[in-house]
C-alpha cells in the first residue's frame, strides 16, 4: 500500500504550493487514488491475499528450521502437526470466512471511496495480521526443538503474541469492512495470552495444544452461531 500513498502526498503537497492554473491541471492527472477505485475488487483482494500466503508459507518453514538436525521424534512430529494446526485455523479465518466478503464489500463502494477503505482495511489491519503471524514464525522456531521443556517468558509470549496481534489485526479488518461477528475472535485472542504462563509451569507442546483449542473453539463458535459468515475459501468470483 505504500505506492498508493507516497504519490497522493507528493500530489497534496505539489498542488499546495501551485498557482490556480496549474494545481488545475495537476487535479486533471488520473491519481493513484482514482487508478484504485478503478480497480477490480477481485484483483485487490487476490493480490493482498497472495502476500497473506507467502507469510504463511514462512511459518511453515520455521517448523523445519526449529528442529534443525534434530532426529525425528513422537514429541517433534506432535509439535509440528500442532503448528501447521495453528497456521491453518488462522489460515482459514481469512481465506475462508473473510476474503470473499471483503471482496463483495469492495465491489459495493464508490469507486471514489475505494482508496481510503482499501488503507484501513489492507495497509494499516493487513500490516497487523502480517506481523502477527511473523511473530507466530519467529515463536515457532524457537519453541519446537524445546517442546518437552519449560519455556522461558519470551518465546511463549511471542509465540502466543503472535496469535493474538493476527487476531487484533483481524478484528480491525473486520470492523472496517462491517464483516462480523467480532466477538468470537475477540474472545480467541484474550484466550491466547493464559497460554503463556501455562508453557512456563508445563511445556511448550502444551502451549501450542491450548492455541490450537483456542482457534479451532473460535471457528466452531463461528459456525455455530454465525453460519452466513461462511464463504468459499474462493471468494465471490
């Protein structure tokens, strides 16, 4: 989303400073912002769904950077199904439930009010989520080597972290496009954060056992009482 905004504000602050004339005919230019509600909805969500793949795709290979040269074990092989179990709940959160009606919300708008809620929605909720499974990563990669053991403060809470931030960002995703419920995932992401004192008395394979509950108790409630919300994992197209 930065080359939407760099050029509208180099834009404003050029036609701030022209004489009438000339910030005429800078209004007469086709903006990046004009190119955006041109845009096709299906086009706009498809790519920034894209960018949500690739980040997942890096939560799968944390997995195997974590076990490193460590010889296959019951402990390992469990640590790992639970984290892929955990990538892919949240996988499912917005490739099923919420892309296709992102998409049917962005062909509804007025082209000329499709730029502000394309920023709010997959610039400033999108970069939450992105980094909310980044730290999922980085949580994953320092925890499945040490499954059996006591985990310290910091990588439980990054990897519970992570969940949670995904999940606020999420919520803020939601609340722009008016695409509820929110209050199953606001829920899942104030039940993430016990997960952390709990892999410190136990061990972080319990950890990740407690966030895959968590998740799979938030889509089940989801699907329960909010069965209209489920799209193909498709879209509208």
């Amino acid at each position: 989303m930065i080359q939407f905004v760099v050029p509208q504000l180099v834009q404003r602050v050029a036609a701030s400073g022209a004489r009438p004339a000339e910030a005429e005919a800078a209004s007469a230019v086709t903006t990046v912002s004009d190119q955006l509600g041109g845009m096709s909805a299906e086009h706009l969500v498809e790519r920034h769904g894209l960018l949500l793949i690739i980040v997942f795709g890096e939560s799968v290979i944390a997995i195997g950077m974590g076990t490193g040269s460590l010889p296959l074990s019951v402990g390992i092989a469990a640590g790992a199904f639970l984290a892929l179990a955990i990538a892919s709940a949240l996988w499912w959160m917005y490739f099923v439930r919420d892309e296709g009606r992102a998409e049917e919300v962005f062909a509804e708008t007025a082209p000329e009010k499709r730029f502000k809620l394309a920023m709010l929605a997959y610039y400033y909720a999108f970069l939450l989520m992105l980094l909310g499974i980044a730290a999922f990563a980085a949580g994953v990669k320092k925890t499945i080597g040490h499954l059996g053991e006591h985990l310290h403060t910091g990588p439980a809470l990054v990897l519970a972290g992570g969940v949670a931030v995904y999940l606020a960002g999420d919520l803020a995703f939601r609340a722009v496009l008016g695409i509820g419920p929110a209050r199953f995932r606001a829920a899942g992401m104030l039940l993430v954060l016990p997960t952390v004192p709990l892999a410190a008395a136990t061990a972080g394979l319990w950890q990740l056992l407690a966030l895959v509950l968590v998740l799979l108790a938030v889509l089940g409630a989801e699907a329960r009482w909010a069965p209209a919300a489920v799209t193909s994992a498709t879209g509208s197209g």
